[in-house]
C-alpha cells in the first residue's frame, strides 16, 4: 500500500515535469491577438508545477545506483558550446566564492575541498536533449557543506554560477539530499575540463542541465536566480 503510494507520486511528479519540459520549450503556440498571454500563462504552469514537484519530493527518497561495470566510458560531453571551448580553471589557484546567508564566507581551495569527507555514487546521468549515461563520481556531500559553512538552511535557494557563464539554482530540499555532491572527481581521477573541473554539481534527482560544472560561486538566498536554460523556458525544479 506504501509503495503503492509513493509510486503513484513519483509517476505524478515526473508527469507533472515532463509536462513543464515538453509543453514549454517545444510550443510554438502564437495568438496574434494576445501575443504574450500563451507565454505568460505556460511560465505560471511552469511557476506551479515547480511548487508541485516541491511539494512531492521526498527528501528520503534516493536516485537509483548501479554497479561498476555499467558505467558509461567514455561519457558524455554536453555544454552550450562545443568541447574544445570548455573553460580550463587553473586548479592550484581556485577558490570556491560564498555569498549569501552564510555565516562563515571564507572561499575554498580544492585541498580545503579534499580535507571534507567524500562521497561516491555511481548514478544515471539524464539529459533533455534524450541521452542517458551512467557515471561515477565522487565529492563533498552539498547538505554537509552548507551546514560546515553555517548556510541558513531555511533558505529557499542554493545558486551556482560557472567559468563559462553558466548559471543554475536548485531548491534547498535537493541540496540537502543524501545524493547531491559538490563532485571533484569523476572515475577516482579528479574531473576533466570539459567535464565540469574543478568543482561540479551531481544531483542524480535532478535533469543534466541542474548539474553546474566548474562552479566558481555559490550564494544561499531567498532570492529567485533561475538558471541559463531555466530562463529560457525549462522547468526549473525538473526532478528525473
Ligand atoms: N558550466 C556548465 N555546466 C553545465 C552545462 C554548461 O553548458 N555549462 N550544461 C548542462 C547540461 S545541459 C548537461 S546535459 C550537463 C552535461 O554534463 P556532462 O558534459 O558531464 O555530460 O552539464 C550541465 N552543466
Ligand atoms: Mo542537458
């Protein structure tokens, strides 16, 4: 009956974001009478099904793992570039930058990063565009950083922004989830370039595009600071 339950929630909350996802980018709907009302009223869809998925994430829940031998190698390269444009960050002078509601701002070097304790998991990878991929990584578990950084943790958003420009934000629910890691290494090697080096986001509850690779900041906020596909129509709490 339980599982019953919460099977039926997770096929209604991943209805609910593959709506948002196909319904929005992928609509070419046109009034020529009321041009901006199809528009706004698909953003306010996608403004509720984000407070719906909110709703229905159970923070308990994990993302399926898998064994070693069905890890996609080599993975997948994705960007909103090409993967020779990938930013190289210079791993003896990064520092991870705070802002936000955060008590103690001071940023992190990588060998601070590597002094926390580490998690690995071995999880699928699931892109809009159609791909899926299996990978491993491993890093500082986000919920215990925050809580290492004294985050106010009452706050609704956790916001990353990226060497290529990028940008993302996630809810805090999902930042304190067991799964969601500030990643450094991918394969027990420290990650590549294209692939997110020196700090990435793996958040196997969420879609690719929520997984910020070469993280140079990080704020904790109430503020609303969307994401570079979320703004231009994806849903933005888009749990798989
Ligand atoms: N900095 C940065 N992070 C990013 C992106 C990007 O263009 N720049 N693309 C996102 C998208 S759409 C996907 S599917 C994944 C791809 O990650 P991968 O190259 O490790 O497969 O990264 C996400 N994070
Ligand atoms: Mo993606």
């Amino acid at each position: 009956m339980k599982q019953l339950d919460l099977n039926r929630r997770k096929l209604l909350s991943r209805a609910l974001a593959l709506g948002a996802i196909t319904a929005l980018p992928g609509c070419n709907y046109e009034d020529p009478a009321h041009p901006d009302v199809a528009d706004w009223f698909l953003h306010k869809m996608s403004a509720f099904n984000d407070e719906m998925q909110a709703l229905l994430f159970n923070p308990n829940t994990l993302a399926p793992t898998f064994s070693p031998g069905m890890i996609t190698n080599p993975p997948r390269f994705n960007a909103f570039y090409d993967m020779s444009q990938a930013p190289v960050v210079d791993p003896a002078t990064y520092a991870l930058e705070l802002g936000g509601q955060i008590q103690d701002k001071q940023s992190w070097t990588l060998a601070a990063l590597r002094a926390l304790p580490q998690e690995g998991q071995i999880t699928r990878f699931v892109c809009v565009e159609g791909w899926r991929v299996i990978g491993q990584w491993s890093g500082v578990p986000l919920g215990y950083f925050l809580h290492r950084i004294g985050a106010d943790v009452t706050c609704k958003y956790v916001s990353f922004k990226c060497a290529d420009g990028y940008y993302s934000s996630i809810d805090m629910a999902s930042a304190l989830h067991p799964q969601t890691i500030l990643a450094l290494d991918f394969l027990n090697a420290p990650l590549t370039a294209p692939f997110g080096a020196p700090v990435r986001l793996r958040i196997p509850t969420k879609l690719g595009f929520k997984n910020p690779k070469s993280i140079m900041q990080l704020a904790v906020s109430n503020v609303y600071t969307g994401g570079y596909w979320e703004d231009q129509g994806y849903n933005w709490f888009s749990g798989s």
